[in-house]
C-alpha cells in the first residue's frame, strides 16, 4: 500500500554533510502496510500525526504512571485505563521536535494529510528541526561510548549516536552522571550540606546543564554535548546563570538581614533615590544599561517565538548573566556606604534576578538556592 509523493526535489531537505546523513535520493513511494499486514514506522508515525491533530478518530487508553510534584504523569495503555485524565491529542498546532535526519519523513506525514483530505491539518504541522546530537569524544569515554582507536569514528571531531547502530544513550544514564558530578561540586563548596540537600541541588544543576546546552547552539549546528562543557560554573552553561541567580538572591538576603528590609520596602523606597543616580552620577549609567538590557526579555521571547530559534533566549540569559557578575565586581552593593545608593544598586539587582529566573524558567530550569 504505497503512497504517492507529489513534493518538490527531496534533495532539498538533505542535512549538511557535517550531519553525515545519506545524500542518495529518496524513493519516490513509501510502503505504509505491507502485504503481510505489518504497519511499516512510516505507516505509524502517519496515524500518531493523525491523532496529535484529532483526525485519527481512535484514541488512547490512559493511565497513571507517576505522580510528581507538578502535577499527575500519564501514560498510555491498550486496555483499561483511568477516567479523570486531561484531553490529549486534537492538538491545534503540532510541532514535531526531531533531527534535521527526519525531514523527508516529515514531508510525507503533511502530503499524507493533503491526500486525505486534510490539507489545513497539513497546515497545522511543523517540523521543528534541529542538527544531530552528538558526543564529544571526552563524554563518550565517560559514558563508555568511545569507539576504538583505529577506527574511523574516533577520527571524526565527535562521536555520533545512533539507535540504530546501538549507540544510544539513555536520558537517565546522562543525567546520573551529570548529578555526580555536580553533586561532588556542590559538596566542595558547600560542605555543612545534608546527602539529600546536596543531591536534591546537583539534580536542579544537571537538568539546568542539559537543557542548556541543548538550546545554546543554533539548530543548523551539531550539538556535541560534553560533560564538563554542560556543567561549567564559569562557562556559557545553564549552571552559570542559575549561579548569577544564586548570587543575587543572596546579596538581597544580606541586606534584609542587616538593614531589615524586604523587597516591598527596598522598591518603595526608590522614590527617594537622588536625581544623580538617574542622571549618570556614581557610575549609574552601567547600571541604567543592565536595566534596560534586562527589560528586553519580552522583545527576545517574542523574538524567538516568530524564529523558532530558542539560542537566542539562551545567549540573551548567558549575556544578561555576564553583564550582572560583570557589575557586581566593579560596583560594590552591600559594602557600599551611601545609603541611597546602595539601595538603588539593590533595587536594579532585584530586577535583573526576576528577569534572569523568569528566563531560565522558559527553559524548563528552577533556581537551587546554594550552589
């Protein structure tokens, strides 16, 4: 049971040669169920877009599968089920998040919707593309991936990971080691920690690196993710911003402490701050700068809304971050003796720390409170 392509040259859809995929030309027919009734991967992936859309007319059953601080994890079965669960499925717009490898397929999915009938469903579906996730060589030992060295794999600048080659690491693997490893730092700089605080944080700073480094680099780049990269302290990392956070938090901490006053109290008191410190006067014009560069945050969302290019959140949190850390070394806050304008340097810090944890939490990162 073939189905008929009516596309424009598939040759324009073959990734760069640094992905390594083939450049032989597609068939121009896709089996969808082969003669012995055994639905083929192109059959399946049609029907799942069908029912992402609402237009399968089947549905899952749905059970629950973990219940976790955000709210109840389903999954789904073949036969009972649970009642009470969210509608999934019928979804308005679809974005199939997978490698650049996947195009030609995803060209199929949108004519299979047209050739039924479907042509707004068609419209519906997006390819959000990426380039292939790889390892460099230093992580593929670690994870105990590298392959050997007279090979021609240990050759190339990175080592690739493919399914169906074997080569697949497992989310969970990935993340254990990451806690590890940033468990060992955050227990280093924080020794008094209890084993459970320390862990509880190294999850917060391995999520934070991966997500992270997932999104930093472009999505027409290959994403060779590295270890020690991803959890960098220092490093354009996801744990470097989260640190910028951390440090904020703990500045407004202090001067709560000392001075006795909390957030509400610290913006009231602006209306106070001396026209100098609006005027360029003790150096206020760094200042005035990270403010409004941190008031871009809405600009850059939509931004990456219209692009669907997430780096450009990441780089914007990265600089925002720099600039912050930046400051904080040049302009003392909480040694500064003038009170109104230690207070002013407070209130902007506040700002920036709202900006920076509103950016991370667009990423799916939450803010530990040490690290």
């Amino acid at each position: 049971m073939p189905i008929q392509e009516d596309l424009e040259n598939p040759k324009s859809q073959i990734p760069n040669p640094e992905s390594q995929a083939s450049t032989v030309e597609e068939e121009r027919e896709k089996v969808i169920v082969r003669s012995n009734g055994v639905v083929t991967y192109v059959g399946k992936d049609i029907a799942y877009q069908f029912w992402k859309l609402g237009l399968l007319g089947k549905d899952f059953h749905y059970r629950v599968f973990q219940n976790r601080p955000h709210g109840l994890l389903w999954a789904t079965c073949t036969t009972g089920g649970e009642s009470g669960h969210p509608m999934f499925g019928g979804a308005a717009y679809v974005y199939n998040v997978i490698d650049v490898r996947q195009s030609y397929l995803q060209k199929l999915l949108k004519q299979a919707l047209i050739a039924v009938g479907h042509p707004e469903g068609a419209e519906r579906s997006h390819h959000f593309s990426y380039e292939m996730v790889a390892l460099s060589h230093a992580t593929a030992r670690e994870l105990g991936y590298a392959p050997p060295d007279d090979s021609e794999d240990a050759k190339r600048p990175f080592v690739e990971v493919s399914g169906r080659k074997g080569l697949g690491v497992k989310a969970d693997d990935l993340l254990d080691t990451l806690v590890r490893s940033a468990g060992t730092e955050v227990g280093t700089r924080n020794p008094e920690l209890s084993e459970d605080e320390r862990r509880r944080i190294a999850g917060m700073i391995a999520i934070a690196a991966v997500r992270y480094f997932m999104i930093k680099f472009s999505r027409g780049k290959v994403i060779a993710f590295d270890l020690a990269e991803a959890l960098s302290f220092e490093g354009e990392s996801g744990p470097y911003i989260q640190y910028a956070v951390v440090r904020a938090n703990n500045i407004f901490q202090k001067l709560q402490h000392r001075d006795g006053l909390d957030e509400a109290a610290l913006l009231d008191a602006l209306r106070d701050v001396p026209a100098g410190e609006l005027e360029g006067a003790n150096g206020s014009h760094e200042l005035w700068s990270l403010v409004l560069e941190a008031a871009r945050l809405d600009e850059i969302v939509e931004q990456v809304i219209r692009s669907l290019e997430f780096s450009v959140l990441a780089k914007y949190a990265f600089t925002l971050a720099q600039a912050f850390n930046a400051f904080y070394h040049r302009a003392p806050i909480l040694n500064e003796e003038r009170d109104d304008v230690r207070r002013w340097r407070a209130a902007a810090v506040i700002y920036l720390r709202n900006q920076l944890r509103t950016a991370l939490d667009l990423m799916g990162v939450v803010v530990p409170p040490r690290m």
